[in-house]
C-alpha cells in the first residue's frame, strides 16, 4: 500500500500518520454505518512472512457525550 523503509526515520513517522488516519477514518465511518465497532478482531495472512495480527477496539467514554444527558 504505502512505500515503506524501516531504516528511515521519515518514512516511519509518515506511515504511523498515514495508518492512524486510515484507522480512525475506517472506524468512523463503520460506527456511522451503524456497524457493531467494538471487539477483538483477528486477521489472518496467507503468507507465512506476514504475520497474523490481533486488533481490539474498546469505546472510551466521552465528556462531550455525557453533557448532554
């Protein structure tokens, strides 16, 4: 997808970026959609030199949300 070199450092923070805006733009529109966001999801590679990866996603609470109760 991105373009990636561990040894740089510039390539490391641009991508750690790009990752925390993709997650939380796939996350707000899935909670949009209505879909179920929290949970433990596994994703699993076909690829023995891809690892498999853990994900689990818990809601915080919110003050904004609270206010308004």
């Amino acid at each position: 997808m991105y373009p990636h070199d561990p040894s740089d450092p510039a390539n490391s923070e641009s991508a750690t970026v790009d990752f925390d805006r993709e997650l939380s733009d796939l996350l707000l529109r899935a909670f949009a959609a209505g879909s179920p966001v929290d949970g433990d999801w596994t994703i699993e590679t076909e690829s023995p030199s891809v690892p498999d990866w853990t994900v689990s996603i818990r809601r915080r609470p919110c003050d904004a949300l609270d206010a308004g109760d």
